[in-house]
C-alpha cells in the first residue's frame, strides 16, 4: 500500500512553494522522516521528510512546479525488497528522466547544495562518505580545503549555459549563464521594490566612537564567553541600544496600517543575516527582555541555521525593527531599505580608525562607525530620526547606559 506525500503546513499566510529538487528517485530505498525533496517558500528552503519508511515512488511533480500545503508530490511503497522497488519504478516519464540524469546535484541536501554553488566546485568530483554515498558538508569543506576545485555543473531546471552570438573578439570566452531566480530572490526583489514604491524613503546619517565598547569586549570577553558559552560580539550592544532607543522613540517602532498607526510596547528586532540563496531577516523576540547572553544566543543560532538552511517560516515573522551589518562585508556608508510594513532599519558599517577632535582640542585616531538610520517619512519626522540616532551614539558610547537605562 501506498502512502502519499504531502506538502507540509509552510507557516502562517504562506499556502504555496516551489519545488527545489527531488532528493530521492523511484526505487530508492528511504528511512522514516529521511528528507525527499526540498521547497522553496518566499522565506526559506527546507525539506520534506518521508512520512514513513519504504521504497520512494512516484514522483507527482517536476522540480520547479509550485505546489500548494496539502498537495501530493509523491508516494512511499510499503516494503525494502525487490517487490517494491519493482512496483515503484512505473513512475511517470518526467520522473524516469530525472532519475535517468547524471547531475549529482539533485542527491544533495539544500545545505549541501549551497556550499556546492557558494565555493562553485563540481560535486560530481567529490567522493560522498554520507549514506548511500551522499554528500555531507563536511566533504564539501574538505574537498575545498584541499584545493581541487572545478566549476560545476548546470543544475537541472535550474540553470543553462549557452554560449551567445557575439561580434569577433581579441580573445576568450565570452559565455551568458541563464539562472532561474528562487523564490527567495524574487521576493526580496519584490518587496525592496514595494518599499521604495510605498514608504517615503529617506535616510539620517551618525557615528559613533567604538572605542568604549572595544574596551568593555576586550576586558570581559573572556569571562562571558567562559559564562555564558557564547562569544561578547558587537551586535549585542547595538540590539541592546535600539530597544533603549525605541522605548524612547516609540514612532520608530511603530508601523502604518491604513489610515493608523500602530505602535508596539515591544520589540522584536530583525536582523539581517546573509544566506547563501539570499538576506534573510530571523527576528529576536522581545529583545527588550533579554540579556546580552540571550541575545547573543539568539543571533549566534540563527547565523548558523541560516548557512545550514534551517530556518523556519516562524524565526521570520514579524518584526518591529531591523538591524543590517553591512560593515562584516567591508561597507563604509550605505541607505538601506525598510523591511515592510516595518518604518525604519538601522544600518551599520565597518569600524575604521579616523582623526576625531577631542573635547580638550587635541586629535587622536579613534575606531570611528557610521550609522544610517533609513525611515518612512509618512511616519518619523527628521527630529525623531536624528534624536533615536543619537540615543544610539550615547549608548554605544557609554555602555554604562544599557545597564542603568539613561
């Protein structure tokens, strides 16, 4: 008998995705919840596990057909013998020909497909030590390490090369790579565009001296890594300083809905983190609450599961505020854009050591951030701006604040 495979709940106002690739074939033997296939969501990749062990059967579906929560993609046959591998191979002839493909990239997890595409190497050259001769992380890792890299191979339905028609050259290769955007991707694109669309736009500019912070990490750093078994970072002081500054500036926390405007009491902070299919933006919930060590946790953990493509649909919902480090990538000065229907995002850039006049009027070189607050101006006025910026700025300056609330 056979048991359906269907699309499983995606989260909250989310009702369809789209197929990423299939990760078994029609007669492949499978373990209860071993993953199958992996969906694309307008947030995340994640797997679908087998609802039960057996022989995988039909595929219902191609890779890139969206489907719908509840849909059937699939079958899992009863059984591991022969019977029921012979009574899965009848699968359609869009599934025989996927299966018939040479591509290794269609065995590979969504994180291993990742690391595949992230340091462009061809898996097809890597030797598998996972089950069955899948792929793990770990061989990919090792496979760069050891410096043997090629290009990889065109992923099936998902990317084709072809050379395109040009006037003659001095020389070289002069080749076009088609790739279908993810879901993720467009909606990213999607929404930036309907933010620029809707929102006045408008971005103040600070800095900050990083020095007291510096400080404050080098000294204790240690002692709270030894504590708490999680690194003192940066990003802790600053979602510790924008809750502070949001209580004082509650327009900055608060949203358009209509024709009101909603604020918040609360504050769940997004930040951006870098995914290899895209930004991603997992939100720390009450922050306001939490300590450094709970912050810090929180951010550390979504880090990692952003890299292994493990978030869920529920670490990125909501949000009243986000902050984005651009500075990890070198940036010196950006405007970033709103997250909707969320009214302002805190951007912050690389620390760098510039000429400051000190207030006895001597120069010294200081570990100098700039600060980009991007706002609607439907919502916040340039007082309001200027003056949470500054909230910022004193907090970051003097971390004292962050423990006495000033």
């Amino acid at each position: 008998m056979a048991t359906e495979v269907t699309v499983p709940v995606l989260g909250e106002s989310i009702t369809e995705a789209t197929l990423g690739e299939w990760l078994k074939q029609p007669g492949d033997a499978v373990a209860a919840d071993e993953p199958i296939a992996s969906l694309e969501t307008d947030k995340v990749a994640l797997e679908v596990p087998a609802p039960e062990a057996g022989v995988m059967g039909a595929h219902k579906v191609e890779v890139g057909d969206t489907v719908e929560v509840g849909a059937v993609i699939a079958t899992i046959e009863a059984g591991s013998g022969a019977a029921a591998a012979a009574k899965a191979a009848p699968a359609p002839a869009k599934s025989e020909a996927k299966a018939d493909e040479s591509d290794a990239s269609i065995t590979l997890s969504p994180s291993v497909r990742r690391l595949v595409l992230e340091h462009g190497v061809d898996p097809s050259q890597i030797t598998g030590t996972g089950k069955d001769g899948r792929l793990t992380k770990a061989d990919v890792e090792q496979y760069v390490k050891s410096g043997a890299q090629q290009a990889p191979k065109a992923e099936t339905g998902a990317a084709t090369s072809a050379p395109v028609p040009a006037a003659p050259s001095q020389g070289g290769n002069r080749n076009e790579e088609r790739v279908r955007m993810t879901r993720l991707r467009q909606t990213v694109a999607r929404r930036l565009k309907e933010a620029q669309d809707t929102a006045a736009l408008l971005t103040t500019f600070n800095d900050v001296d990083m020095t007291a912070v510096m400080e404050t990490r080098s000294k204790y750093k240690d002692l709270f890594a030894k504590k708490h078994d999680v690194k003192l970072g940066f990003m802790g002081f600053f979602v510790k300083a924008a809750c502070m500054a949001l209580k004082d500036v509650p327009s900055v926390n608060a949203q358009i809905d209509g024709e009101e405007i909603v604020y918040h009491d609360y504050a769940d902070i997004s930040v951006a983190v870098s995914a290899p299919n895209g930004l991603v933006v997992p939100v720390i919930r009450n922050a306001e609450a939490m300590s450094f060590a709970d912050v810090e946790n929180t951010i550390g953990d979504f880090g990692k599961r952003a890299k292994d493509g493990t978030l869920t649909m529920a670490d990125m919902q909501g949000g009243t505020f986000t902050i984005s480090n651009g500075g990890v990538f070198g940036s010196l000065m950006s405007t970033p854009i709103i997250n909707p229907p969320q009214s302002a995002v805190l951007g912050l850039h690389r620390i760098e050591q510039r000429p400051v006049v000190m207030p006895d009027g001597s120069i010294e070189a200081r570990p100098m951030m700039y600060l980009a607050l991007s706002y609607d101006h439907r919502l916040i006025d340039g007082r309001e701006a200027v003056t949470f910026l500054v909230r910022i700025k004193e907090a970051i300056e003097d971390p004292a604040r962050l423990l006495i609330d000033l």
